[in-house]
C-alpha cells in the first residue's frame, strides 16, 4: 500500500519527498477516521448535545438532536479525495516536503 500511494505521488510528478508527505497525510487522516469510529458513543452525543447552552454554542445547540444522524454519515470516501486532491494541487506549485 505504501509502495502504490507514494508512488502513485511520484507518477502524478511528486518529488519522492512529497510522496511520502502525502503517504503520511493519507495515512494520519485514515487512523483519524478509525479511531474516531471505534470511540464515538452516539448515546452520550445525544445527551451532550442536549444540554448545550445556546448563547455559548448557538451553532452546535442549532444542530442539537441531529448531530449523531449527521456525525453517522460515512464522509471518508469524500474526505479522503478531497485531501488527495489538495495534497497534489499543492504539490504541484511548491514543496509540500517540510
């Protein structure tokens, strides 16, 4: 896997440094995803989001009830081409190496 995404960097005319960059992103934004999915607990989102107080957290408080319906939604596909896609934009106009 590490082999066909830096790779893959390096075909798409990545510097092998930048390949690696945008292996790591790839890979952090992935844990990311898992962890979060092996701890969320909707139950205390339900609650949590329930008590908000509106004049501290008027945007979170608006979402209130729903927040679980739309923290459920399996976004990653989305989000991880989104990112590729930046990763690679950058690439192309500077050194996204460090």
């Amino acid at each position: 896997m590490v082999e066909g995404v830096v790779g893959g960097a390096i075909e798409h005319g990545c510097t092998p440094e930048q390949g690696v960059h945008i292996f790591r992103s790839i890979w952090y934004y992935t844990v990311g995803e898992i962890l979060v999915r092996a701890h969320s607990k909707q139950p205390a989102a339900d609650t949590f989001f329930s008590r908000l107080d509106t004049t501290r957290t008027p945007h979170l408080a608006g979402i209130g009830n729903r927040w679980p319906d739309l923290a459920a939604r399996d976004t990653y596909p989305d989000g991880l081409r989104a990112l590729v896609d930046g990763l690679l934009s950058r690439a192309a106009g500077s050194d996204i190496s460090g």
